[in-house]
C-alpha cells in the first residue's frame, strides 16, 4: 500500500521527523532557508499533507496548486499565515500545537516586561560599551515591576499564564478579552475584566495576547497609544501585526510612551530601523517559545496530528471550526 506523502517544509526537531517516517513518506527539506514560493508551490502539488511553519504562506493560490492536499500542520498557535477559509472551503483540514508553548511564551512576556521595566538591555549596551566608571544613585534607574498594574489584552492560555506571573509580582493584573472568564478563573488569577479604554488608560504595562486576524490587525494604532500613559510600557510577544508600528515608533519618540518589549514584527525578520536607535524599546526576533523542549513538542504535536490523519482517526487541535 502507498503511504501518505507528506512535506516538511524547513527543518524541524528530529523526534517529529521519526514519527512522520513510521507512518508516511516524508518529502524532507531540511533548510533553514525555508522553501521560496516556487519551491513550496512544486512540493506541494504531490503531496497530502503539509508540516509548515509560520514562515510558510499559504494563500489560496497556492492551494489551487496543490490538488492532492489534505491536511496543513502548521508548528505554532498561531495560524495567521495560513488563509485557513481557503483550506476550509478546499475540505483541508488546518492544525496547530497550542497549549505546549504557552508557559514558555509567558515566561518571554516577562521577561521583556522586566527587562524593559528595568532597562536590562540599556544597562547592559552600556556596560558593554566601557562606560561604568561607578555606582551611582541615579544610574539607570528604571520602573517599578512589582505593585504595577499589568493590562493583559487578550486572554486566552498565554494571557492567563502571564497573569499568573503577575501575581508573583504582586501586580494588579486587568485584562480584556473576547470572553469574559468565569468568576472563579478571574479570583485564582487574581484579574479583574475591564474595558479596553480602562485597560490602555490604567496600566503600566500593556500585554498583547491576541491572536492576529482581521479585527486585531493594527487595532493597536495612535489612538490606542495616546490612551496609555505616558510612563507606560507596550509588550508584545504575539503578532507585529497587531500594532501599528508607525504610531509606536511615535510615541516612543515623543515620549508619549516610556518604552516596548517586542519579539514580533509586521514583515519579519525586517525590524523598522527606526527602533534600533531607540534605548528605550526590547528587540527580540520572534523566540516567544524558544526554548528546545517547547520547539520540540511543538513539532511532535504537528507531527502527532498528521499520523492522527493518516490513521484515520479524528484529527486533534483542527483551527477554523466551532467546538
Ligand atoms: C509562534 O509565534 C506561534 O504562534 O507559535
């Protein structure tokens, strides 16, 4: 009997390439590179399923290309390179790996909420630089992390994993969602719902934990900023596409906003210039889950619901259908 061709379109941890080859035949292309349009439009037309990354973009035309696809693993939570209503209405089935990364990215959330808080990468340019002749009392003094008021925009399994940092700093944590959670999640994290106007209005720093979609991008624009204020911090660690970084690069420079942690850009890996000269933002280039356990269950799991597939069992962690 044939096995299932499936692609693997940039390397992957190799546990999840062991489980791929047990059950399918895998059409490896162990780049770092990634594979240019063309490329990825040729592979895909003899395969049935696909284990991407959010490198990959899969638009409509590309699945015009690919009449034997069947399935889309993509290796993270979030899917906005995906254009999963074309996949859908194709009878392809889209995956992702939530929930194995969300402490990780939690933690690199507070990590750059310190490290902007606390001017970690300011102070250590300048020490690296020559410049620390003594202590001073005044050196590089930066903001408060505990007793501030955390507003987590957005609050799925990532935002509550932060507010649950949060409480270990003894901030006031305020969030709002879609969804308002349940009161007894609200009381063991420790978060009140508020609107948007009072979260931008209220906190000292500013979490995003959206995911990127139509009604989310650029809804962080100079309206939204000039609400916060101006001793405020913005981080994000979930789509650059979120913010509009023309209006923060503004406010940054004004002064209408104390600083940013940033792991995500718009169009990466381009970082606007703009923030590079800027001491008082973070830059990181997109490791929210970097870390080898979490990268390697993520390509377990994407790998776990192609054999799901191919077995023809119910396919776990599908995107894009109710319930
Ligand atoms: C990473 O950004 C992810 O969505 O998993």
């Amino acid at each position: 009997m044939s096995r299932c061709r499936v692609l693997v379109t940039r390397y992957v941890y190799p546990a999840a390439l062991e489980l791929l080859r047990r059950h399918t035949e895998v059409d490896y292309r162990d780049s770092r590179d990634g594979l240019a349009r063309d490329a990825l439009t040729e592979a895909l037309r003899s395969c049935a399923a696909v284990v991407c990354q959010l490198t990959d973009r899969i638009d409509a035309d590309l699945l015009d290309a690919a009449p034997e696809l069947r399935l889309i693993a993509n290796v993270a939570v979030g899917y906005d390179n995906i254009d999963v209503g074309a996949a859908t209405a194709r009878g392809i089935v889209v995956t992702n790996t939530p929930g194995v990364l969300t402490e990780s990215t939690a933690d690199l959330a507070f990590a750059l909420l310190l490290a902007v808080g606390r001017r970690v990468g300011e102070a250590e340019r300048w020490l690296r630089a020559g410049n620390w002749r003594q202590w001073e009392i005044d050196l590089l003094c930066g903001r408060e992390v505990h007793g501030a008021t955390l507003g987590i925009l957005g609050m799925g399994r990532i935002g509550q994993a932060v507010a649950r940092r949060a409480r270990g700093f003894a901030m006031e944590v305020l969030y709002h969602s879609r969804r308002q959670l349940p009161e007894s999640t609200e009381r063991e994290l420790g978060a009140r719902f508020v609107t948007r106007a009072e979260l931008f209005a209220a906190a000292d720093f500013v979490s995003l934990h959206l995911p990127l979609d139509a009604t989310t991008r650029g809804s962080i624009g100079a309206a939204e900023l000039r609400q916060m204020k101006s001793t405020a911090c913005l981080i994000n660690t979930a789509r650059g596409g979120l913010v509009d970084d023309g209006a923060l690069l503004a406010a940054l420079r004004e002064g209408t906003l104390a600083g940013a942690g940033l792991d995500v850009f718009p169009a990466e890996p381009e970082v606007d210039p703009g923030y590079l000269e800027l001491e008082n933002v973070v830059l990181l280039p997109h490791i929210g889950s970097a870390s080898v356990a979490t990268r390697t269950r993520m390509c377990l799991l994407a790998a776990e619901s192609v054999v799901a597939w191919v077995r023809g069992e119910v396919v776990p962690r599908q995107v894009g259908v109710e319930g």
